[in-house]
C-alpha cells in the first residue's frame, strides 16, 4: 500500500478526502501544499521546520500518532488558536497507519 486516504477541512471549512503516499516521506503539511488546500504562502512558511506554526491543524480522529517534540510543542505554547487537538502538520509523516486520518486546518493567524 502506498496510499492512504485522509480527510482535511481547509480553512473555509470544506472537507477533501485526498490521497497522500506513504512511500515519499512526505509530511501532512507537505500533502495540504500539494493539493493546493490553502493559498499559497500561508501554510508552512517556515519550511517545515515547527518554527512558525502556520499548518497548525486540529486532529479530529482518535489516530495514535508520534509524540510530540519539545519543538512542537515548544511553538503550540506560542501559536494562535491552539486546541487540545492541535498538531504542527509539518511534524507529522504520512505512515500507513495513518489511514482514515480526518484533520482541520487552524485558523490564519
């Protein structure tokens, strides 16, 4: 399997069930930027690297996914519109179990 099916609602709150591969080490910010799911330079300004948290997202599926970093969530305590639920996209590789996956897109800051 190289594909798995995830559910994200962007911003205007439309949800888009898109494929996203498991064997190109793409991470959920990655996969936003390639469906073109939000407009092109708000999301992952800082190339990934959890030092701006514009792919914040709400994880709406009870997924077990990785822990978070201490960079993570070092810039969750900072960011805008955090939520219990809240994950930097960029800190989350697609991986097989991830299948089903249903997440939210923050609000801009």
């Amino acid at each position: 399997m190289t594909d798995i099916k995830i559910t994200i609602t962007d911003r205007d709150g439309v949800a888009h069930e898109i494929d996203a591969p498991t064997d190109m080490n793409m991470n959920l910010m990655e996969v936003v930027r390639s469906y073109e799911l939000a407009p092109e330079g708000t999301i992952g300004i800082c190339g990934g690297m959890a030092m701006c948290a514009s792919c914040q997202c709400y994880v709406e599926s009870d997924h077990v996914l990785p822990e978070m970093s201490d960079d993570e969530e070092a810039m969750l305590a900072e960011a805008f519109h955090v939520e219990d639920n809240s994950r930097l996209g960029c800190q989350l590789h697609i991986h097989p179990d991830m299948d089903g996956l249903r997440v939210t897109l923050a609000p801009e800051e």
